[in-house]
C-alpha cells in the first residue's frame, strides 16, 4: 500500500503524500554548495530547504531551486507555531501554500513546538508541553495546515532539555511517543523522526531512546532527520547544534529503528559551521550504507520466517 501511495502521489482522504523514495539520503541545501551541486550533480536522493528562506516573491533563493530541478524537495518549516496558543498567521500559511505550489516538494514537514506568542517571534522552537488541551490544539492546526495545502505534513519531534512539571501545569502529562500516535489518529498527519533529537532527550530527561523509537508505528514515519550535537559540560546537557558529524551512538540507534521499520527517506541535518559538500554527501552515503544493509535484513529474516 505504502509503494501505491507513493506511485499515486495522492491518499484516499485527497491529500497529496509524501512521495520520497524510501531508499533516498539526503542533504540540506546550503548556498555556499549551489555551484558545486550544479556542476557535479552528485547522485543524492533529495534536497531540504527550511520553508521560511524561500517565502519571498523571486531573487536568489527560487533561482537556485529552479537550477538545481531535477532533485526531489523537501520542504521543512521552522516557524509556523504549531502549538501557539493564537490562530496560525494566515499570512505565513499562504507564503507556504505558494511556495509548495510553485516548487512542488515531495515531502513537507513542521515542528511539534511553538515559536511565538502575542505578537513576538523567538526564532526558536520552544518546548511544548504534552497535555489534552495542547493534543487538541495541535490537531486542529495540522488540520487547518494540511487542508490549505492539500497534503500530508509530517511533524517532527523535538529534542528536550527540561521536564515539564504536571503539578505545575495543572494538567494531566501524555508519554510523547503517546501524543504523537494519537496527534496522528486525530489529524491524519505522518511522522518525521530525528533520531538525533531522540538521543538528546533521552540523556537530558532521562528516556530510553530505544524504547521511544519501538513505540513509533511503522506506518507513520515518512522521513528520518539525523544530525550531529554537543556536549554543554557545565549543565550535564547535550545540544542539538546541527554543526559536527552525527555520532556513532545516534547512528547505530538509526540502524536498529530501520532495521524493524524499513527503509525511510533520510535526511543528513548540518545548519551551523556548516563543512564542504564533500563532507555532507559522504555522511549521506553512510546513510544510504545503513539502508542497504537493512533490506538485505529485512529480506533475510523474511526468508528465515518463511522457511519456519
């Protein structure tokens, strides 16, 4: 069913689907690395572009999206304020929605995090405390998002740095892997999962990332984020900075969670100090290593249970 989606590009709901190829590694596209790309085309399975750099009408940012067609998009959104306690700005939903419409993306994905509040934007993607109301609240904008644009969004989750307190909210807590699963229930949305930010949370409030990830359902995860981080010595934290390689720890938890769900789309995350495109396409590769071996994986243990 997952193969027909994708062939089909469009659900029975009559939203568009995420169309990435599960087996394609990708990388953020950065500008310093257009020329390049450009003049060697490396083989890559998909470019990502953060939504709010290419909002305006025309200019440099559309022309290095129209040079470089040919790569599937993904288009991921970084300030919408899905779990704003105001309306979305339906400024931003349009730029969005001309945006998709003049470029196509196979995938399109935002945060499960809220960026702004009476009138102020933090240029953050703040922490979101998992409550009925808010699994409520978020629903009904993914709802609002995916009918304006007429597809599926993916929502990722984040990376944690503090507990909420349940006493202090006043409000009953949901296990996030718990929230997601009915997020996705209510709204119809997918599931794009950072593995990177799995490993950081799990060390800064104390989760078990492999027990996170066995909570995901297959069926919903349509892309994977991995990314480098770093170490805060002084508040026992680790950061999700997106500027070093991704470590060894998130790449064999990345192995486990595709070696049970299957292949997915993957991306390569990498925002600050940003290295040669050399560096990025080789983490890529690693990806799409770590992909292959886990069909032959698949394929060997559907063999061995077949002969049971």
């Amino acid at each position: 069913m997952r193969d027909q989606l994708q062939t089909a590009g469009r659900s029975t709901s009559g939203r568009v689907q995420p169309a990435l190829p599960d087996m394609a590694a990708g990388i953020s596209l950065k500008a310093q690395h257009v020329r390049e790309l450009m003049s060697s085309r490396p083989a890559l399975g998909f470019l990502e572009i953060h939504a709010e750099n290419y909002m305006g009408a025309g200019g440099s940012p559309h022309a290095r999206l129209d040079a470089l067609q040919g790569y599937p998009l993904s288009i991921h959104g970084v300030g919408l304020s899905l779990a704003s306690d105001r309306p979305l700005d339906r400024a931003h939903l349009a730029r969005l929605k001309t945006l998709c419409e003049r470029h196509t993306p196979a995938s399109v994905s935002e945060h499960l995090a809220w960026a702004g509040h009476s009138g102020h934007f933090y240029n953050d993607l703040l922490p979101v405390p998992l409550t009925k109301a808010m699994l409520a609240r978020v629903a009904d904008n993914l709802a609002q998002l995916q009918d304006t644009l007429g597809r599926q969004v993916l929502i990722e989750n984040p990376a944690h740095y503090l507990r909420f307190d349940a006493h202090e909210l006043g409000a009953e807590l949901i296990p996030e892997t718990l929230f997601l699963n009915e997020l996705i229930e209510r709204s119809g949305c997918g599931l794009l999962v950072d593995v990177n930010n799995v490993f950081v949370s799990a060390h800064n409030i104390g989760i078990d990332p492999a027990a996170w990830l066995e909570a995901i359902p297959a069926s919903a995860v349509g892309e994977i984020h991995l990314a480098g981080h770093i170490a805060d010595e002084r508040e026992s934290l680790l950061i999700d900075n997106h500027g070093a390689p991704v470590s060894d720890d998130v790449w064999a938890l990345y192995a486990d969670f595709i070696n049970r769900i299957g292949s997915r789309p993957t991306l390569i995350e990498w925002d600050t100090q940003v290295p040669a495109l050399e560096v990025l396409l080789g983490q890529a590769s690693r990806a799409e290593a770590l992909m292959q071996e886990s069909r032959v994986h698949t394929a060997s243990h559907l063999k061995a249970e077949s002969a049971r």
